[in-house]
C-alpha cells in the first residue's frame, strides 16, 4: 500500500515555546519541539508531562450527575439493597465490573455482576437481565461502558422499582435514559473538563467520588486498581492524554511491580513475567486480546470471574481456559477474513468504492470486529461487516485515521434498529432487507465526506533528525515521553540521504525482513534498524544508493538494550522531496 508522508512544520508560537523550553533541556532542540508539538507552554507543563502525578486527577464531583450517584449508592448500602454491577462483553466493559467490584466488595457484600451473553442479549442493557434483576432482588444496578441510548429499557426497569446508575463514555442521543444518575463525560451539557475516559475510567471516577464522599484513603482503595484502568484506556483506544495518560502511567507502574492476581495469570500465560518492563503493545497485542476472547467466543463473565480472582492457582486455571478461547479466536478470525476477502475480490468493485459493506449470515458475532479492523488496514477504507443474530443482520464498523464512522453510520439511522460507538469504532443492527440501502447509503456518505487525505495511509513526521542527534541523553527524555497511544503517538523521525553500511541483510522465517545498518550523510554515525517485511527494498538498499526513512527509536531489549530504529518506510533520496509521497 502506498503510503503518504507528511510533515506539518511547527507554528511561529509553537516554535516560540520551543526556543523557551531549550533553557530547560539544553543541547536537546528535538526534545523541546517534540513538547510544543503537544501542547506543552512552560517547563513547569514538561515536569507534569514527564511526571504525571494522580493528584493532577480532576475533582470526580464536577461530573454534573456524580453527588447523585454517590449518594444513591450510600443510600443502598445504608438500606442493604441488593446492588448488581451490569458491564459490557469486552475488554473495556469486563475491566470496568472487576474494578467496581473490586473496590465496593470491600465494604459492602450485597453484590452480584452481570454480563450479558453477547449472542443471546446482544450489546447494551437487556430486557433479560433487568427481569434477572426483579427476579433476584436487585433493585440497583450500576451499569458500566454501556447504557447511554437505553430508554426503553431503563423505563421498563423503574416500573419495576430498579434504579439505574449509568456510567457511560459513548456517544448520547438526544433523549437520555431516566436513570437515577448518568455519568458521561460525553453529554452535551457535561462540565467535566475531560471528555474521553474509558468505560472503566469513568467507573474509577465514580469510586473515586464514593471514596471521598465517605472518607476513605483514596490511594490505598484506588491505586491498588489503576493496572484494570490502564488495560481498558490502551484496548479501548481512547486518547492517552491529560488524565488517561496519568491513569495509564500509573496503571502500568502497577502491572509491572504487583498487578492483580487475574492480570498476573494473564502475565503468565503470556510468558510476560520475566520481561523487564511490560508496555503498551504488550496490553494491545496480548494481554487486551485474551480479556476480549472470553465475551467473543464463550461468555464475558469469565473474564470477569479471573478479573476478581484472589487465588492464584484459581486465576491460572481460568486464564488458561481464556487462552484457550484465545486460540480459536485467532482460528476462527483468519477463516472469517479469507471468506469475507473472497467476497469482495469476486462480488465487489473494491477499486471503484469508497467504503466496504460485506455480510454473511453464518459468520461468528463475536469476530465480525476484528475482520472489519482488518479490512481498514487491507484495502484502507472504512469498514462494516455484518453477520445474522437473532433475526438481525448484526455487524461491526472500523475506520480509517481522521474519518468519523459514527456520523457515516448514524446518516442511516432511520434504516438500523440499534446503533452505537465511538469516531472509529461502531456496533449496528438492522434487518436484513435493509442491508442493500444501507450499502448504498453508507457508500454515498462516505464519498461525500471523506477527504482525499483520508483515503491513503499517512505517515506523520514529527522531525527531522541526523544520528548524530540520537545521544544517550535524548533516548532518555525520548522515553518521558511514555506511555503513548492516540493524542500521544510515538514520535515517528526522518533522516534523509542514508546509505547501507554494507553489512545489511535479509532476515526472518522466510528471509521477508531486513536487519539494517545504516550510515547517514553528516555524522557518519551507523545506526541499527529492522524493517518487517520490506524485502522488496534489498536490492535498491544493497545498491548503494542514497534513500530517506522514517521510522520510530526503540530499546532493543534483546540485545543489552542497545537503541535500534525500528523503520515505517523507506524510498529513494530526492534532493527536493523532504515531505512527497513514498511507498513502503
């Protein structure tokens, strides 16, 4: 796919305040450019950014609904009500129920939670388990990453004598639900300062507000938590900015020095317990997919159940049976997409759309997400993918970088009996004689709204460099920059005019990568790097011609934490392209 690589130089004040913060971090002008690129003004704003302290954490009480959660709560525990804490299937959903439970079970034992079964009830809050509710004595349910768009549902609850506390991070309609409280930091008229906390970020935000509310120690009831907190913001995709990034940095203090016993197992099973340090793409590319298989191929509660575990023995043997699930997950994903891909190359014009809408009634609910992920990256344009559960054409919706699939999905409402998301992420369900207009539609939207910039992948610069700037030093404050995800990318480098050391060479299974060294033109320094499967470069790269990368720094943990430069793309030095399209 070819790729397009942009530079968007700093402003007149951003570069103002770079000048300013070098008085700070002498000898590093990369360093303090990196930082007015992110909003940083002063040195005292570097210090909190290279230090996130959880006491820069906003008052949980200027949620506008939060006195009334908490004193509702109060109000049950005081009663001994019954109290069932509801969470999504997914990752986000099961961390949020772990953590609240966690916490409360503390205090109170009038506790249940409840997942509901992905296939049989489908996302949001079910008509079966409000009626599990009334059937069991529960008459508050705190509901968690979901809850947002019930109206019909939370109305037929309160006319049985169950409360609801809605603790959501979605997007809302226009009507709300008649709740006894909503906490959102996505409403309209929400004076919460930050608006993209987690599911589980908000369920940390409502503890937070019980646990002043009632005196208790704050750090020593919460801190213990953060590792879930940080595992719902990174697999959630959520922004790590302003105060994610603090509960991020700090839920990954926890993972890496005394995580829960349910996380440990997930360690484990992982062979992660004797990595020096566990980071971000190990959540996203490990740890976050196990938690998910449980709600995608059995049943989310399972995840719940080894979230709250206290036994290790007990934790060990629930993570080996979501690792199992994990295992067919992956089987059942690969299958899913070579069927979905065959329909497209034979019954689409792919080449000649804008968007892609693809269905098969026999394929697995609970991968229809992943395979739509997968096409966004393929074919690079926004994606839904839609299978049959329970009469209904059910799907999943993926975007590309900067396009807002909510909004594309949302101009078909009139079609869909349930939607809901984020910008780049929806769940959809309609029936299936609706399918074909809203292909139609949801193609049209798309061409009309998509920018030319939206329909390649790019590549975003933040600096040009040479190795020599490359010091101990900078790695150094480079690793500050940590942890990274949306809002907070890694800082992606290009270095131009660089040539083979001679000693580069094809490596990998089936010789597809290429393990570099490479020589710039001005300071003669020779830098390591790994290109994954850029083969087809060897010969232009073994030539001896000069060509620009660019690329991220990474510590090459297998090699005595040697720094390695891990290249995103590479094409032919030309003396007057610095910002042009490249191919990698």
């Amino acid at each position: 796919m070819i790729s397009k690589w942009n530079h968007l130089p700093l402003t007149d004040q951003q570069l103002a305040i770079a000048k300013t913060l070098e008085e700070t971090f002498p000898g590093c002008p990369t360093i303090c450019r990196l930082l007015a690129q992110r909003g940083i003004k002063s040195a005292d704003d570097a210090q909190k950014f290279f230090n996130p302290s959880l006491d820069d954490l906003h008052d949980p009480f200027l949620m506008r609904d939060m006195k009334k959660a908490v004193e509702r709560l109060n109000h049950a525990i005081g009663a001994k009500e019954k109290i069932m804490i509801y969470g999504d299937y997914d990752v986000d959903g099961t961390t949020a129920v772990a953590l609240v439970y966690k916490f409360l079970s503390k205090f109170y034992s009038g506790l249940s939670y409840y997942i509901p079964d992905r296939y049989e009830e489908g996302y949001g809050i079910s008509t079966k388990s409000i009626n599990f509710a009334r059937e069991n004595g529960i008459s508050l349910v705190i509901a968690l990453d979901c809850g947002i768009k019930a109206v019909e549902q939370i109305d037929y609850a309160a006319s049985l004598g169950i409360d609801f506390i809605i603790c959501d991070h979605h997007v809302p309609d226009d009507q709300l639900p008649n709740a006894a409280a909503i906490l959102n930091p996505k409403l309209d008229d929400e004076p919460y300062p930050y608006k993209h906390l987690s599911g589980c970020g908000v369920g940390y935000k409502f503890m937070q507000g019980f646990a002043i509310n009632n005196g208790l120690d704050v750090s020593a009831n919460l801190d213990p938590l953060l590792d879930l907190v940080a595992v719902s913001i990174v697999s959630d995709i959520v922004p790590i900015t302003e105060e994610n990034r603090i509960l991020t940095y700090h839920g990954l203090k926890r993972i890496n020095s005394n995580p829960s016993m349910g996380l440990r197992a997930i360690i484990k099973i992982c062979h992660l317990q004797n990595k020096k340090s566990i980071s971000i793409s190990d959540i996203i590319f490990k740890i976050g997919p196990r938690i998910n298989a449980s709600g995608r191929m059995q049943s989310g509660v399972e995840a719940v159940d080894l979230l709250v575990a206290r036994d290790i023995n007990e934790a060990y043997r629930k993570g080996r049976e979501i690792d199992r699930y994990n295992e067919d997950r992956k089987e059942l994903d690969k299958r899913i997409t070579e069927e979905a891909n065959e329909i497209l190359q034979n019954h689409v014009d792919v080449n000649n759309r804008r968007s892609i809408v693809v269905y098969n009634k026999d394929w697995h609910k609970g991968i229809i997400g992943i395979v739509a992920s997968r096409f966004t990256e393929l074919y690079y344009k926004p994606a839904v993918v839609l299978t049959l559960s329970d009469g209904l054409a059910t799907g999943s919706a993926r975007s590309v970088q900067g396009f807002d699939i909510y909004k594309a999905v949302e101009s078909c409402r009139d079609l869909l009996e349930n939607f809901g998301g984020h910008t780049y992420a929806v769940g959809l369900s309609l029936k299936e004689e609706h399918i074909k207009e809203f292909t139609q539609r949801f193609e049209e939207y798309v061409a009309q709204n998509i920018q030319p910039a939206q329909t390649t992948p790019q590549i975003e610069i933040d600096d040009y460099i040479d190795f020599a700037e490359i010091t101990p030093e900078f790695v150094a404050l480079l690793r500050q920059f940590n942890p990274f995800g949306p809002g907070n990318n890694k800082p992606i480098f290009c270095t131009r005019h660089v040539t083979d050391y001679g000693t580069s060479r094809l490596v990998g299974h089936k010789q597809e990568h290429l393990k570099l060294e490479l020589l710039d033109s001005t300071s003669g320094r020779i830098i390591n790097g790994i290109a994954f499967n850029m083969s087809n470069k060897y010969n232009y790269i073994k030539s001896g011609k000069p060509f620009d990368i660019c690329y991220t720094i990474e510590d090459n943990l297998h090699n005595n934490n040697d720094i390695q430069i891990f290249i995103r793309s590479i094409h032919p030095y030309e003396q007057h392209a610095a910002d042009t399209s490249a191919s990698q």
